[in-house]
C-alpha cells in the first residue's frame, strides 16, 4: 500500500525537530511516534508504516522479513497470472532481480507477467508454504491466469532441523500467518502463535520491537531495500563459514522427510487450487572445501534432490548455460558475480517464457 500523504513543510519540520540536540525532544518525538505507531498497528493495521520498499520499520537495509511482510502488505489485491519467488538467499544471490526477471520474461513472451519477490534469507519450507497458501487463498474466486511459484530445494534450507527454524518460526518473524502456517507447526510439536488480530501481539518481532527504529527512520527518508549481500565476497574459508559437515550429513538424514512433507504439501494445494509449482535449481559449488564431508553431504543431497523432484513431477529449471564458474561463488550456495546473476537471469527468462508460453 501507498504511504499516506504527508504535508512536506510537516516532515521537514518534524525531522528538524527530531534531529535538535535536545534530549527531551528527541525523547519526547520518539514516544510520540512509538504512540502514534501503537494506535496505528492496533487499529488501522500495520500498511502506514509499510509501503511497497518499507520506509519506516526495516532495521536494516537487508531486514528480509519486514521486506517479505510490506510486499504481502502491498500486494493486495494480489496480482493473477503472476511468478512468485520464493526462495532462500541462495536464489536472491542467483538473479539480478525480481524487477530484472520480470522485464526479460514480459519481453519475451510480449505482454506484461508480473514477478512478485518475495525471497528472504534463511527461508524455511514452512515460511515458504505458509506465503504461497496466503497467495492462493487471496486469489480464489478471482480467475483470471494462475500463479507460478517459484522455489528453490536449497540443500542448507533442506537439512534444517527443528531448532535451526526457532529463530524465524517462534515468534514469527513474518508480520502474518494462517492454518497452514499453524498446521505446519503443529506437526513439528509447536504450538500456533497467538491470533488475538492485535499485530502488536500477534507479531512481537516485526513491530513492537522495531518501533524505536521508526523515528530514526523519519530522519533517513526511509530504508531502501539492498538486493545483494555476497556480491564481491570471495570463495571464503573453513574458518569463516565453520560447516560442520557430518553434522550437516545427519540433518539431512533425520530432517529432510521433514521439509520434504512441507514442499509435497504445498505443491499439493498449489495445484488444487489451479495453480503451479516449479523448482528452479540452486547454483551449487561442491568443491570449495575439497574434503570427503563435504563431498559426503552433496553426495547425499543430490541423491534426495532427485526422488523429490522425480515424485512432484514438477518443471525444473536448470543455470545450466550460465557460464558459472568456481570463482562465482562465496560460498557452496551463494553467488557472487553481477555478471553471472545478469546470464543467470537471462537463462532463467528463457526458460520461464517458453513454459508460460505453453498455457
């Protein structure tokens, strides 16, 4: 949604005041804004502070989950025939962006397909479920084209055991949820968060707890978003990234049935409700430690990788003529090249167009 029309003079004015050396203003500026945002999520619900790049409530450039939160805000109604990306860092590394994938696919196929980002770092299955169960329930009874949804079977996301997803699933760390969402949960022996329809309740994570960054925000103009966090990294060592392979290994041996009942289930209501699923492969280095754990977990990996896919009998879209090469990376799962994210994008599109093109 739009940000509410502000008188310029106004904001000028407040900022100025904000920004006045006087720790009784700035004390009392920011218990005015922390009121007026309490009453705001409250009763009119959190779109003030949120339009389509999320002005006042990101912490951060990179604050994937208030991000993935104003899109959905944004998005409503939510757009028929669109491609969703939901995917983890590792398919936001992948492409340019989700506005660059939208001008190729539309110039290829001729008309306009919108292309919603909605890839957040660390996605969990059970996030990416619960976002495409909230897409599919928004456009029932609307007609029109169905919805591509775009994911990714990253193997780091696919080991995630239980206590790896506390941090994003408990409290929520999205700013909404649904029965899909709490069903997941319950399958893992979590009980659902609280739906009292008070945000501020509901969802501690994105908006109590960043309402004292919205005056400093007032002061920024508001936070654009960062699309890249691994751009010039270079291939990093053990020691910066302390994979523990065998344990890893194991994760995908315990955890895996696991995540894979999320993605079943959710390709699963996709195509009831008419809509599809389409994996598009990770950009993965295998080699970057050169020992046999690593070699072990991929071995692994790509053998779950193949009966997943072979049993949704989803399309698979490979990077396959990308021209990836191994100094791409900055890690096993992170591109790190502007110009393979640009041939990335391109192979992407091509792919894309020609399965749309078959409706």
């Amino acid at each position: 949604m739009s940000e509410p029309a502000a008188d310029p003079d106004f904001m000028d004015d407040f900022r100025t005041g904000l920004s006045t050396p006087s720790i009784a203003a700035i004390g009392a500026t920011s218990g005015t804004v922390m009121l007026l945002g309490l009453l705001s999520t409250a009763l009119a619900g959190p779109s003030w502070f949120m339009d389509g790049r999320v002005r006042w409530l990101a912490e951060t450039d990179t604050d994937d989950a208030a991000f993935v939160s104003a899109r959905m805000f944004d998005l409503d109604p939510f757009p028929p025939g669109a491609i969703v990306l939901l995917g983890a860092s590792g398919m936001r590394e992948s492409l340019t962006s989700a506005a660059a994938l939208q001008e190729a696919v539309s110039t290829r196929l001729g008309r306009e397909v919108p292309v919603i980002d909605l890839m957040m770092d660390g996605m969990t299955q059970i996030e990416a479920a619960m976002l495409a169960a909230e897409v599919t329930d928004r456009l029932e009874g609307r007609g029109g084209a169905p919805t591509t949804f775009v994911i990714s079977l990253s193997p780091i996301i696919m080991q995630y055991p239980p206590d790896e997803m506390t941090a994003a699933l408990k409290p929520p760390r999205l700013g909404l949820s649904n029965a899909v969402f709490d069903d997941e949960l319950r399958r893992i022996g979590w009980a659902p968060p609280s739906h009292t329809g008070w945000p501020m309740i509901d969802f501690p994570r994105l908006y109590a707890i960043r309402l004292p960054q919205v005056p400093v925000n007032l002061l920024k103009g508001g936070i654009e978003r960062r699309d890249h966090e691994y751009l010039g990294v270079r291939p990093r060592n053990r020691g910066e990234l302390s994979f523990d392979w065998d344990k890893r290994v194991a994760n995908l041996e315990t955890w895996a049935p696991m995540n894979r009942g999320v993605v079943e289930r959710m390709v699963e209501r996709a195509r009831a409700a008419g809509h599809e699923v389409v994996d598009l492969q990770n950009p993965l280095r295998t080699d970057i430690f050169g020992d046999a754990g690593e070699k072990a977990f991929f071995d692994l990996w790509f053998e779950l990788e193949r009966d997943l896919i072979g049993q949704l009998a989803v399309p698979v879209f490979t990077v396959d003529g990308a021209g990836i090469g191994p100094d791409d990376f900055a890690d096993p799962v992170h591109l790190n090249n502007v110009e393979v994210q640009a041939r990335v994008t391109a192979v992407v599109a091509d792919q894309l167009a020609a399965h749309l093109a078959k409706r």
